[in-house]
C-alpha cells in the first residue's frame, strides 16, 4: 500500500571517497530516474565525533556538491540537510523510547567506531542508529540504497518500525492504517562494489578516517593521484583468474575487479573475461584510465559548484523547504498516534 519511496543520506564528515561513490551516490544517481528520491547530508550524525564548526559547514556543502556533480538532480530528488528539518531529531528521541537497549548493544559499527575506550564515546554515537531508523521513517521511505556496511542499521530501523507498529496498533488502526503506520524499510544493497576496501589493507573498509591517503580514492582526486594510488594498491602476485570463484580468498584482486566492474556498469565475470590471465599492471592501466575518465570530471563539477557556496545553500534551503512538506505531516500524525 505504501508507494516507493527512496531516502538515503552521506555524512558531511570530509574525504569523500571511491567508497561512498559506488556504495552510495553512484546508486542513488541511477534511482532518481524511476522513484521519489530523498537525499540528505546527515549532519546530525556527524557530530556524534566531534567536528570542527567551519569543516562540518564546508564538508556540508561538499556532500551537497558531490550529489550534484554525481547526477542528482536537485529539481528532480530533494537534496537537503538533515538539521534543517526538525523532524529527524523529534522522530529520532520517539524512537529513542521504542528501541531497546539490547538492539543497540549489538551494533558492530558501534563497537568498531567507539574504539576501545567505549566510555568515553558519545551518547549520540551510541543512539544514532535510532536516528538513523527515524530519518528513514519520517519520510514513510520504503528502500534505502547503503553500502554493505550500512546492513545491520536498516535492519534495526526495521524492528523499530515493527515495534512501533505493535505498540500503537489501537492508535494506528484508528487513524486509519490497517496495515501498520510505518512501512518496514528495505535495504538496496546491490552491485559489484558494495564494500570497497582499503588500498592498502584488503581486509578493511575504504573509510574516511583512515590516515593513510593511500588507502582510499577521493572524489576529488586529480589524474595524477588516481593513477599513483591505484599503481600503489596492495595486490598479490597472481595473475588474475579468469572466474569469479578464482577471487576468492583475494581480497586486493577481487576489490580492484570489483570496482572497475562497478565504474565499468558491468559484473566482475565481465571483467576477468577481460583481464583473466593477465598480469596486475596490465588491469591496473585499465584500471586507471577507466577511473581517471569517470572520476575527474566529477571532481571538477564539485569543484565549480563549491567556488559559489551561496547558490549551494539555496538549493539546500530550498530542499529543506520540500523535505518538511512530506515529513511535516508524517510527524504530526506520530505524534496522534502516541497521544502527544
Ligand atoms: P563513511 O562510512 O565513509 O564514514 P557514511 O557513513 O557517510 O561514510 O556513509 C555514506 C554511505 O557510503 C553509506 O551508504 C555507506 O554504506 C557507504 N559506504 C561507506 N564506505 C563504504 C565502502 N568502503 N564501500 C561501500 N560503501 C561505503
Ligand atoms: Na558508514
């Protein structure tokens, strides 16, 4: 009963990477053509690691710049800034009360990004998969396109609808909803490169934080960095196999397969039809030219768009503006439903 409806959203947290392409804004380019998709640069879960003021404005518009130079349409999607629609902090302390403690306890990404010394983490870093949940339902969203790492969330965001669903079903049938109040989102995980791993290390996730520049791609990278971090990527000496299950077991091999399949729009059995057999540097060259022509001309468009901040924060004003005009009702019948 409830239509498609998209949401997803990138933290403005700095070092936009080839991660965060393929996982997530590639994906949500080729979903704007077919659905009523919502894009949001999620500064409310930035700040659960302390940023700095004038980063946290800066890399804002960064995310907002990469959507757009990605192909997201700001006429066609909603691209806005999560803080300035106050739905997702009210909807997120509600779910706050719906979730259980026991649900966070077993979050991983917690545990990875809380490091060893958990107390002394932020208690927003502890609840944000609640305001995760809460971003997604505010809009009744039905499918969010995430990276491989992003799994576990949806599926707490989930149980939370199911919970509220429960809790509230006297409420939620009076107001006129048989069949539950939110629908169960589903997670899009889909494609060749739904983790991207490091450069340097096969076994960890390409990330932000990672201090080595090596070890990830960013979306504003020239050729000439490109080329030397790709030229430097960690691989075994192999050559490549000529089938997917040859991957196995390699993790460099099957990453870099993976993302020039993922720029290439096509599979990793295509690709090692390719390059099967063939020697690291020979793939690698390929692999250069096919992300330097993909990447470069989206780091320019970013960096154009970004030299005019002021015309960057009307269109965030102004999907703000549409962003409360779906939200805004949603809200105001949670509240009905619970008896505020
Ligand atoms: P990060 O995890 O880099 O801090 P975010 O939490 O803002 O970035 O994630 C934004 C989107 O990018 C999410 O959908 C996430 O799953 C995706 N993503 C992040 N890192 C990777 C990766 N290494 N491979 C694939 N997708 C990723
Ligand atoms: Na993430």
């Amino acid at each position: 009963t409830h239509k498609t409806r998209i949401f997803s959203g990138v933290q403005p947290t700095g070092n936009l990477h080839l991660g965060n392409y393929l996982g997530a804004i590639k994906r949500f380019v080729e979903m704007q053509a077919d659905y009523e998709c919502l894009y949001c640069v999620v500064d409310l879960h930035a700040i659960t690691v302390f940023q700095d003021p004038d980063e946290l404005t800066h890399n804002t518009r960064e995310v907002t710049a990469a959507y757009i130079a990605a192909g997201i349409d700001p006429q066609q999607s909603t691209i806005f800034n999560q803080s300035q629609v106050s739905g997702h902090a009210e909807l997120a302390w509600i779910l706050n009360c719906v979730a259980r403690i026991g649900w966070l306890n077993r979050m991983t990404q917690f545990k990875e990004k809380a490091g060893k010394d958990r107390e002394k983490a932020s208690a927003g870093l502890y609840i944000y998969p609640n305001l995760m949940a809460a971003d997604v339902l505010l809009y009744h969203a039905t499918h969010v396109p995430v990276g491989e790492d992003q799994k576990q969330h949806i599926e707490l965001a989930r149980d939370i609808a199911q919970k509220f669903n429960n809790d509230f079903a006297e409420t939620i049938a009076r107001a006129g909803y048989p069949g539950g109040f939110f629908p169960l989102p589903e997670p899009v995980i889909a494609g060749a490169a739904t983790r991207v791993m490091s450069f340097r290390d096969g076994t960890k996730k390409m990330s932000k934080s990672d201090p080595s520049d090596l070890s990830r791609i960013n979306m504003t990278d020239d050729e000439d960095t490109i080329a030397k971090k790709i030229r430097k990527a960690k691989t075994d000496p192999e050559p490549l196999p000529s089938e997917v299950d040859g991957l196995k077991e390699r993790p460099e091999a099957d990453n870099l397969v993976g993302i020039y399949a993922a720029l290439a729009g096509t599979g990793k059995d295509a690709v090692l039809a390719d390059f099967g057999g063939g020697e690291f540097s020979a793939f690698k060259k390929a692999l250069v030219e096919l992300a330097t022509d993909k990447l470069t001309p989206i780091g320019d468009e970013m960096r154009r768009l970004l030299s005019d901040p002021v015309e960057i924060d009307r269109i965030l004003a102004d999907g703000a503006a549409r962003a409360h005009n779906v939200a805004d009702p949603i809200l105001a019948k949670t509240k009905d439903i619970i008896g505020f």
